[in-house]
C-alpha cells in the first residue's frame, strides 16, 4: 500500500494507563457543536468534501450500471429457465448476497496485484490498485448478486401465463423475456436501489483495493474512517451527513421512478 494511504492509529496506552481519545468524555452540549459546525462546513461547499462526494457518486454509479447489466439479464434468466443444477447457481446466488465485502476486497486485491493472475496480464483494459477502476471492480462484485437476486424474484413473481400468453401471440424468446422484464420493472428497480445501497455505504472492500489515497481514492466511507481516527469529528460528522442525505436521495428517486412505473 502506497506510503501516501498509510496513518498511524493514536496509543491506546501510555505509560501503562488506558490513553483516552476524548470522543468518550465529549459532553452532549459538545456534540451539538460538532453537528454545527459540519452544517457550516458542508454549506461552504468545501472543495475537499465535494471531491470526496463527487468520487463516491462516480464510483458507485458506474459500479451499479455493470452490476445492472450482468444481474438484470442472469436473473431474468434464472428466474425463467428451468435447467439442470438450476437450484445450485441459486444457491450460489443467495450466498453472493450475503458475502462480506472485506473478503471480496481481499479478492480483487489478490486478483489485481502484481502478482495475481490479472495483475501479471499488464493489460490497459484491467485496472491496477489503488485507483478508482479497482474499486469499481469490488463494488461490482459487491451488487452484482443483489440485483440479480432481487430480479430472479421480480420475475418468478410474474404471472407465468403473461409469457405463454405473449408467445402465442408469435413473440420471440426475446420479446417475451422482455414483456415478463416489463411487467417485474418494480421489482427489478428495487434490485438497484439494494444493489447501490449496498455498496455507497461499503468501506472495508475499498479500503483495501483503492488505499483510501487523498484525491485519488479516498470516498465517503473510508473519509469517515479516517477523520474518525485522526480525530477530526466534525469533519466525520459532516461526511456522514452527506453520505446519509446522498442515500435518502437516491432511494426517494428510485422509488419516486418506481411509483411511476407502475402507474404506467
């Protein structure tokens, strides 16, 4: 991990007594200030916050839109077909849900370094570590499960006789795997706002991958972390305040898109 990402975690100790970080010993009065002056920070437009936010955004935003385009169409397909060792890709499917993120972190790690099997390639089209195409990888990895899982239940929840239905009418395979696609488009918003939600609020998979780098790598998540250790709590505050409001946004715009959908 670059020099650059590395910070030195305060003692807990010293000369044999516990050393206290203050947060602890922070009055409710002191806290109240804190949020204040996060207020004040983040109606400044602080540049550093703002970058930091527009990173999040980009990163998590491209993720989603590779994770959409695998899960949608292998969801659909798993929740239509019926094949042999169907119920062992499901299987495997549902335990991508429930993967923890650090471990896919160490996995991309481990597939990107210089000495993992992608990293050797030297290829301009696989990202290298600790630059903002790695975490994009991981954050991938992260939802991609999700929405397909949250699709493959959309379309199981469809009437199986709208397909039937469509194919007599002389649609093609396509056609009719895009009219139940169609009919399950709630379900399959749903899909994104979890898959998005998962990965807008990860940290231990990008912390690994992109080295939390100032300017480079570092997001909302891991800046949360990091000021949290060097003990710049309102700063922290005031990144959570936007990591939360950045959440409520987009969740109320899925749903709003979703509550549209279904009218239609």
């Amino acid at each position: 991990m670059p020099a650059s990402c590395a910070h030195s975690r305060p003692a807990l100790f010293h000369r044999g007594r516990p050393l206290s970080l203050g947060w602890e010993d922070t009055s409710t009065e002191t806290l109240f200030s804190a949020v204040r002056h996060a207020l004040r920070l983040l109606l400044s437009g602080d540049r550093a916050l703002l970058d930091i936010v527009w990173l999040s955004l980009r990163i998590s935003a491209t993720a989603i839109v590779f994770a959409g385009l695998v899960g949608i169409p292998l969801g659909s397909w798993l929740g239509l077909r019926r094949f042999v060792g169907r119920r062992v890709a499901v299987a495997l499917l549902y335990t991508g849900m429930g993967f923890p993120p650090v471990v896919v972190g160490l996995f991309v790690y481990l597939l990107l370094s210089r000495s993992g099997p992608l990293g050797q390639l030297n290829s301009p089209l696989i990202p290298a570590l600790f630059t903002p195409g790695a975490m994009v990888v991981a954050q991938c990895i992260i939802s991609f499960p999700l929405v397909a899982g949250f699709t493959m239940a959309a379309v199981m929840g469809v009437d199986p006789q709208l397909r039937q239905q469509v194919q007599a009418l002389g649609a093609t395979s396509w056609q009719s795997i895009w009219a139940v696609l169609t009919e399950a488009r709630g379900g399959v918003i749903v899909s994104i706002i979890a898959g998005f939600g998962s990965i807008i609020s990860e940290v231990g998979a990008v912390m690994l991958v992109g080295g939390n780098i100032e300017h480079h790598t570092r997001v909302l998540t891991t800046a949360i972390v990091l000021e949290t250790r060097k003990g710049n709590f309102d700063l922290a505050i005031a990144i959570g305040i936007v990591l939360l409001a950045l959440s409520f946004v987009t969740n109320l715009a899925f749903l709003y898109l979703q509550g549209r959908t279904l009218e239609e």
